[in-house]
C-alpha cells in the first residue's frame, strides 16, 4: 500500500522546516494539524541519554485521514549539532478499518525509509507499506499492557467528556512499549470501536503543549490543569459508569480482551 508522507526537520544552512515530502502530496491540507506542535519537546531531549523516541497521532481536519508521526532524532545539521526530526504519514481511515494497514505496519515502513534516506529532500517517493497478516485484530495484545478496566474508563471519558484529557500511566516503561501501547489502544477505540478519532502522544509533552492533546502515554504523572485524569495501566476497576449509549464500544473492547486471552493466556 503506498501513503504520502513528508518529514520536518533541518535542512543544512535553512534550519528547521519541511523537508521533503511525497510528490503530488497537498501539504496545506494536512499542515496545519501540526503547525507550532511538530516537535513538542523540551529542546535539550535530543541530546539525552536515550535520545526521543515518540509517536503522535492527530486526525485530519477532513474526519477521512490520520496523521502518524514518527518523532525521533535526524541527522547533524552543518555544524554537527543534534537534531529533531518529525516523520508524517497521511493514512486514509478506510485502511485502519478494514486492516489494510495498521499503525505499527506505517512505522516499521517510516523508519526503513528514514535509515534508507537518512537525507531526502525536495520530492521523495511514496512509503511503501506492507498488509498486516491473515488474521490482524484490531487492539491485539493491548491485554499485555493496559488492563480491560483502564481501557474502558479511557473509551468512557472520550464519549462523555469531550474536553476530557486523559494520561494513561504505564509506570517505568521504555518508548517502544508506549509506542506500542498508542497504537494499540488506538486501533482498538478509533478504528475498531469506531470511536472519534483524537490527538494522542507517546510520551509527554512539554507543559505549553500538553492540551494539545487528548490522550498522552507516559512513564510517570505531569503538572496538569483539572482537565486531565489519570488512568493507570493497572488499573483493577473501571470507575465510572458505563456510557448507556455506547455499548458497541464495551462489547469491542470486551471481545478483543477475550480473543487476547485465547491467544496468549
């Protein structure tokens, strides 16, 4: 399956900017979802012992696509300084329903173009994604990391808060089980539940960026305005009530838990 793509990041002697992009692609359309968040971390990240190693997800202004970011470190600019860069890929919902892609399929297909092209610019060809197996469910293996009660008050503030931000704390976790967790969770309530889609985050963002989005993963609590709750990964009970309107999204949630304990135990 080929996707538009672009990358954001330095161009040597321009500074921080698109720079390159998948011919034919519309960026005006997708831009401005993620202008003044394209990198929302603290400045000194990119220099740190484990460096940056992020997932965001943002819907398009049109409802029909979803925007994966790949947010790690790119190459030196021309003095040799570390940088940010910030992979996007334009997925169209459809692909994410019925499994013709899935988010962990577009990043493994973004960091091969990344380590292939450590320096595009300018036009660049589509990304090349590969059909997840026979069988992909939607959500699998998410019962490893977030127990079904966290799951459920995380689909029951996004349907009865719409202003409602949640931190999902997965206490001492690595990047990459966040990142898996993200795409998870989110495959499972957007495009299996088929609840609206919303920003999320892998990690935390710094503090002027945070209510830039709905959703944030992350190894440990940040300040926050009342907005936002936390919902720990082990968490034993759901405590909210069940949205009475919404029972499809409980009966998803519940039947991808049971597949997970058939599959794994």
């Amino acid at each position: 399956m080929a996707l538009h793509h672009w990358t954001y990041g330095v161009t040597p002697g321009e500074g921080y900017g698109i720079k390159a992009f998948s011919a034919g692609l519309n960026i005006a359309l997708f831009d401005s979802a993620l202008r003044g968040r394209y990198t929302p971390i603290r400045g000194d990240a990119v220099q740190s012992e484990g460096g940056v190693n992020s997932r965001m997800l943002h819907p398009a202004s049109s409802g029909e696509d979803v925007l994966l970011s790949r947010l790690g470190k790119g190459p030196p600019d021309e003095m040799g300084r570390p940088t940010f860069q910030n992979h996007l890929a334009v997925i169209p919902r459809v692909l994410l329903v019925e499994k013709r892609v899935s988010l962990g399929g577009v990043d493994v297909a973004m960091e091969a173009f990344d380590r292939a092209n450590p320096s595009a610019l300018k036009d660049v060809a589509m990304l090349e994604v590969a059909r997840p197996p026979e069988g992909y469910r939607l959500g699998e293996g998410l019962r490893r990391h977030l127990t079904r009660a966290a799951v459920e008050t995380i689909a029951t503030r996004r349907m009865t808060e719409a202003d409602g931000r949640t931190l999902v704390l997965c206490r001492g976790t690595l990047p990459p089980i966040r990142n898996e967790v993200l795409f998870r969770l989110i495959e499972l309530l957007n495009f299996g539940a088929d609840i609206r889609p919303f920003t999320a985050m892998s990690d935390a963002p710094t503090a002027s960026q945070l209510n830039a989005f709905d959703l944030v993963v992350a190894p440990r609590g940040v300040r926050a305005d009342n907005s936002w709750v936390i919902v720990e990964a082990g968490l034993p009970a759901a405590p909210l009530p069940r949205y009475p309107k919404g029972e499809w999204v409980y009966t998803a949630i519940e039947e991808s838990y049971a597949a997970d304990t058939r599959a794994y135990g």
